[in-house]
C-alpha cells in the first residue's frame, strides 16, 4: 500500500527546510577568519574558506561518537561497501571522510540531511535529529567532519556551497 503525502505537508516541510537554512546562514555568516586566499574553481572565484571555530569542533566531535559514530564509524570511515545497494535497496552508511562524498555538497543539503533524515525517494534509511539536537549542534558535528577532510575538500565545498546559494 502507497502512503501519499500531502501538498500542504510538503510545503510546510520545504518551509520548515527554509527557515533552518536562512538561520544556518546568518548564524554561519559570523563565522570569523579565512584560512586561506580566494577559492577559484571553474574560472569561479569565491571568498576565502571560514575557519572552523575549535571549540565547535570539539563539541561536533562529541556529538558524532554519539549520534552518527555507530553508522558512519567512529573513524568517519563508513559502511564497508558503501557504494552498493543492500537487499532493502538503501545504500549503506558513506564515509564522511575524504574517500565519501559528504564534501561535494553545500552546507544548506548537509544541513537539511542531518534535519530530515535520508530522502525516501532514494530509500534513505538514514534519521532525522531534529528532534534530538539543535541546529547549533548540528552545525557541530558537520564542522567536526569539515575538520577531519585536506584543505582541497574544504576549499570545494566551500565553493560548492557559495555557489549554490539563493537555488533550490
């Protein structure tokens, strides 16, 4: 049996998404120093890459070993074959280290992932946390995987997420 959701409930989700990643970005704007120079990708250049606060960052990491550690691995090494489709037909666990491919997205996705839970039309298996962690902590943890990844992941999606701002 097929479960339908409702245009009113998909708009309220979207509006629910909006709201999270306008606060993200003004919350994320105060963020302070640049570590490097412009980031020019594609011939598109873009303001130097935020420093990661180290005081979010270490409670990022505490919030992962609790809350992602158990799937993603305490590493951030993921699910064994990650790349490959469980009998269900979700995808296991991905690394969100530099091998995974967490870095080649903007934070607003990032965000609305860590919010939403893995997307059903793709059968995400994955939760939802906002019911069990602020957006601050969520920001957190996604700045203590930021940390783990070399200066040529953090610069792309830095890019990626720049550039993608203001579309849906």
């Amino acid at each position: 049996m097929s479960r339908r959701t409702s245009p009113r409930a998909v708009a309220l989700g979207f509006g629910f998404v909006g709201l999270l990643t306008a606060a993200f970005l003004l919350w994320s704007g105060a963020e302070g120093n640049a570590t490097q120079g412009p980031v020019t990708i594609n011939g598109t250049t873009v303001s130097p890459v935020p420093t990661l606060s180290a005081e979010r960052v270490a409670a990022g990491e505490g919030l992962y070993a609790q809350s992602c550690a158990a799937c993603h691995g305490a590493a951030l090494e993921g699910a064994p074959n990650w790349k490959v489709r469980l009998a269900n037909g979700s995808l296991p666990p991905p690394p969100h280290d530099a091998t995974g491919h967490t870095w080649h997205h903007a934070d607003e996705q990032l965000l609305s992932i860590v919010v939403q839970g893995g997307d059903p039309a793709y059968n995400g298996v994955m939760p939802g946390f906002a019911a069990s962690l602020t957006i601050e902590q969520m920001t957190a943890t996604l700045d203590f995987i930021k940390s783990r990844w070399g200066s040529r992941e953090r610069e792309y999606q830095w890019w990626i997420t720049v550039t993608r701002r203001g579309q849906p």
